[in-house]
C-alpha cells in the first residue's frame, strides 16, 4: 500500500514526476528515504510554524557516473516562490563540489519555468537540449 503525496497540486505532482499520482509506492518512498549521502544526497528545508516543524521543501542528487549526478527537486505548493528550491539547489551544490561532482544533469518539463529559473539564478553554468516537452539541463560546477 503506498502513501499519499500531500502539499503538492496534481500540476506540481507531474512536474517533479512526469506523471500524474496521488500515491507512491512502498519501494518509492525507501528509495528517497535511503539516501547514503555519498552516491544519494537529500536535504529537507524545515521551517518552524506554531510550534510545529514543517518540511517546506527536499532536494537531491544521485551520482549517475563519476563526477556527475541527476539532482532533483519538490516544494509543496504553498512555500513554492519563496526561495526555498534555491536555497536547496546551493546546499547541495556545495556538498556537491566537496564530493567532486562537476556536472549536475536534469530533466525538467519545459513548461516548469520556476525550476529553470532556480538553475539559471544558481551561478553554474547551464546549458539545455530540448527534447519533446522536456529539457535535459547540464549545470557545470565552477
């Protein structure tokens, strides 16, 4: 039986998952939570409201091959445009060059401008291909 994806509207759903979904899976929920912190990366913004911790926005990378790694990004809809992907997309980034990655890579459906807009504002280099409705994204490290 899997869980049901909360905070995210079907659009943002399908944005980060290319597919629409209401539920993840068992085996796709241990995948995100496994992280090794080496191979898989994941940060979580966590942010204090009446008392209450809330998870306001996680970000990841996975080494695909030496020295490049896919990153990947969710915000609930109500903390999305408040600088949350960013400052996910910095964190890793530096955990990123410490670790040797050079290259981020990522597929984003090009309809997501404010996912572009986190990695064009995020001072790598970026370069686009597009393909179909979706852009595969190279982010060079300096």
């Amino acid at each position: 039986m899997g869980r049901a994806v909360h905070g995210m509207s079907e659009e943002s759903i399908y944005r980060r998952l290319f597919s629409p979904r209401h539920y993840m899976s068992e085996q796709e929920i241990a995948y995100y939570m496994n992280v090794d912190f080496a191979n898989h990366v994941a940060l979580v913004a966590v942010l204090s409201e009446n008392g209450n911790q809330i998870i306001v926005g996680g970000g990841r990378y996975v080494v695909t091959e030496p020295g490049t790694a896919e990153v990947a990004f969710a915000v609930p809809d109500a903390y999305q445009g408040q600088g949350v992907g960013g400052l996910l997309m910095k964190h890793l980034t530096q955990i990123a060059r410490h670790s040797g990655i050079k290259t981020f890579i990522a597929e984003v459906l090009a309809s997501n401008a404010a996912m572009l807009k986190v990695f064009e504002k995020s001072g790598l280099t970026v370069s686009t291909r597009h393909e179909h409705d979706v852009l595969h994204v190279t982010l060079g490290m300096k």
